[in-house]
C-alpha cells in the first residue's frame, strides 16, 4: 500500500503543535535532520524544547494564530483538541494539517522498519534496539518517546531510507499506520480504556495490527502474555517467541552495583549480557530488542555486545543522584504493572527503605485501574501521593483527587500531598541515610525529582 506524500518538495516550514510531547519533540527532532525549518507551541518549556531550540527550532510557549502564520504544514498530536486556535487559524488560512501519525507513516513504510509495540516496554525497547543498529554500523533513523545518552541523546533521527525504528503507539490506533517489516509486541494489558472504550477495542486494535502487517514480515511476541496469545492466533506467519520457557529466554538475571548481568537463552546459543540497567523488565527489553536485530541482520554475539554500551533512556529508572547518604530514581511508570516493575528494579539499589513518590496520569485511568493501582506499592516501604496530572481539555468532566489511592491502597504508610512543594519539605525532613526515593509519573513530576536530587546533592549523610 503507497503511504500518502505529506512532506512534499514545496514543504519548508513545518509547525508542530503540542511539541513539547514525548512523541512530538522525537518528530521535530527528525524533521530538522531533514533540513526544514521547524516552529513549535507548547503550555510549558521542557528540557526537550530546550534540546529543539538549542538546534535552531522556533519555541512559543503558549499557543496563538500568529504561530502558524508563515507555516507550510501544521502537524500535532491525538492530544490536541479540535478547536485548538493554531489548527483553527491553519484551517481558516487554508494550510494542510496532519497528525504525527501520519509523518511517520510516511518515513517509515519507505524504510526497512522495526516497529515497537505493546503497553510497556516500548520506549527502552525502541531505544536498545536503534543503539544496537548504530553500533554495529547500520545508521538507524528512530522515534522513540524518550531520549537516551547512547542515541546522542535525543529521541529523534531521520533519513531518508534505510533502518527505521519506531515507538509503535497504539494511542489513537497510531500503530495501524505502520507497514514494519520486525514488529516486536512487548506486553498487552488495558490501558488507554479513555481512547480504547473497553478492553475488547484495545485487543481489536492490536489484532488489526498484526493482521496488517505485510505477509514477509517478522513478529516477535512475548509469549507468557496470555492477551498476546490472544491477537497473534491469526498471524499469517509463525511468530518468534520469546520469554519464559521459549527458544529465546532469559537463563540467569543478577543485579550488581552497576547494572545487571544476564545470560540469555538464545538459537545462538548462550549469550552472556552486561547491562548498564536494573530490573528484570530491562532484561526482557533487551532480549526483545535482541531478536528484532538479528532479525535485521545483527550477527547475534556483535548484538548482545552492542547491548553493553546501551546507557539507558532518560525517565526510565534514571539514576537522578546518589549522593548525601540517599539515592533519587526517576521513572515514567503511570500503570499499576509498570509501578510494580519499577519498584522492584529499584529495591535492587537497597537493602533498606524504599520510598515510592508517585503522581498518576489521566483521572480516567486512575479510575479506571484503581483496583490494580490498590497493590501495586506494596514492594515500597513508603508512599506519597502527588495530585493527578490531567493534560488541559482532555478529561473535561472526569472528576477525582489522588487522595483517592491513599485511602484505597492497601499499604500501612501512604499519604496524600496535595502540592509538590509539600512533598519536596517531607523528603528533605523525614529521608535518612540508605534511602532510595523513587519519583514516578509523567514529566510534570520532574520538577520535583529536579527539586529533590538538588537537596541529595547537598545533603550531608549521618
């Protein structure tokens, strides 16, 4: 299928609306490697607008007719409401809008395409498996919703043909745009129910994933995830398996003073891994992203080595500081799984107490997972809850408080703050020697793990 050209020769000034966005600022990053002139809008100033402006990007903080006015194109992301007034100025002034979507349609089914999907995992999948391409001389383009040190540390890389991987979203069914020829599927359970409606449709969109993809493609599946199962019965190949008791498996997992070290169970043979990250989740990340790279080509042991030098994904289980007797973690975690996960990867910095800082994303997700978020803190020895970030215009009606997972969370020390400054004083009164405080949730809680990494630095250990 002939994806539709929207980056046409008469395109020059490209506006990206909402681009301070995880996904967003990965496309603007890529669309200045194409050499066009690139404007943005966004509610606030992130490190990434500072990464875009740094290169020559146009930021406006806020959003106005005039930020459009001299734009070719308009593109934004599934988040923007309709009757945003730069895309209602675009439309008055006759200038085309797309998605962001639709961009990487575009680039990517003109690529050999490696497509990560599923609702975990993707980013440090996506990010380890561009690192292993480019070390080993393939020179990926990516998108990828964070930004990694091992990537030049940026989320956004673009050429024209040759290897392309991508975050395949499945928010807004972004996904069943994508013609990948690796499509790897990490994990599967509800998730984004506000878009999806009910389980049932996220499934659907997942199975109409796999069903698209072109008949010569690769599919690598977890496969202890029953609802994996469930969307690939009626792949038209025979998909690669990974996971407990399959071909591709992890033989040992140890975690170390600076990383962890795995053996993987592979067709190849033993392949013994350091990796510069914690967890057990990152050990199948990286197993997943093993196999779409020898998939692309990667002879298996040069891959495994590739790994090695992978140095993480900016808010996955980033380090913020050690120091003062206390050690700050930040993570993107905002689903009851992904908390689990990352609080187990984080016990692995201590043997004392762990404190779990933790802001939900969307009120309707916390909803509706309040029963799955109930236990999902119990592996910390504290808890603090921050307010609900809800993005402007996209909850409208959805009324609930963060106060609601102190009450229903079966832990005997979880609290409510209701501002971060209140949180930021409790840390530094009550933090001792040994801690490892885990800050969790979207970037609006990075001023805070900023904040807090701060008062490690000058902290002075009993």
């Amino acid at each position: 299928m002939k994806t539709r050209q929207i980056l046409t020769p008469d395109v020059n000034h490209v506006h990206v609306v909402g681009i301070a966005g995880a996904g967003m600022s990965g496309i603007a990053a890529g669309l200045l490697d194409l050499n066009l002139r690139l404007s943005g809008s966004d509610l606030r100033a992130t490190r990434a607008t500072d990464r875009l402006e740094a290169r020559g990007a146009e930021f406006h903080r806020g959003h106005s007719p005039a930020n459009v006015s001299t734009a070719d194109l308009v593109v934004h992301s599934a988040a923007v409401p309709a009757d945003n007034e730069e895309l209602q100025a675009a439309r008055e002034q006759g200038i085309p809008i797309t998605t962001r979507a639709a961009i990487i349609a575009e680039l990517f089914n003109e690529s050999c395409g490696v497509a990560i999907a599923g609702t975990h995992g993707k980013s440090t999948t996506s990010a380890m498996t561009a690192t292993i391409l480019r070390e080993t001389g393939r020179n990926p383009s990516f998108l990828i919703g964070a930004p990694s040190p091992s990537l030049n540390g940026t989320n956004g890389r673009l050429h024209r043909g040759g290897w392309m991987v991508v975050e395949a979203d499945e928010f807004d069914s972004a996904f069943l745009q994508y013609e990948p020829d690796i499509a790897v599927l990490t994990h599967l359970e509800p998730d984004h129910l506000d878009y999806f409606g009910s389980e049932s449709q996220l499934m659907e969109a997942f199975a109409t994933f796999v069903a698209k993809m072109p008949p010569d493609a690769c599919l690598v599946v977890r496969g202890d995830i029953e609802r994996l199962r469930l969307v690939t019965s009626e792949s038209l190949g025979d998909p690669v398996w990974f996971g407990p008791g399959e071909i591709w498996d992890i033989r040992s997992y140890s975690p170390g003073s600076d990383g962890s070290a795995v053996e993987f169970q592979t067709p190849h043979g033993i392949l013994a891994c350091h990796l510069s990250l914690r967890g057990r989740h990152n050990a199948w990340n990286a197993l997943a992203a093993l196999i779409a790279s020898t998939l692309a080509g990667v002879n298996a042991d040069e891959a495994a080595e590739a790994l090695e030098s992978f140095a993480g994904a900016e808010r996955r289980l980033q380090v913020r500081a050690c120091a003062g007797g206390v050690c700050v973690v930040e993570d993107y975690a905002h689903h009851p799984t992904a908390v689990r996960a990352a609080i187990e990867a984080a016990r692995e910095f201590t043997h004392t107490r762990l404190w779990a800082i933790y802001q939900p994303l969307l009120r309707s997700r916390t909803l509706d997972l309040i029963d799955d978020f109930a236990s999902a803190f119990s592996g910390a020895d504290r808890v603090t809850f921050a307010e609900i970030y809800s993005p402007p215009g996209r909850e409208n009606g959805i009324t609930v408080s963060a106060s609601l997972l102190a009450e229903r969370v079966r832990h005997p020390d979880a609290t409510f703050e209701p501002s971060l400054d209140a949180i930021a004083n409790s840390v530094s009164h009550h933090a001792t020697d040994g801690d490892v405080i885990l800050v969790m949730g979207p970037e609006s809680i990075t001023p805070l793990a900023d904040r807090i990494s701060k008062w490690a630095n000058t902290r002075t250990a009993a």
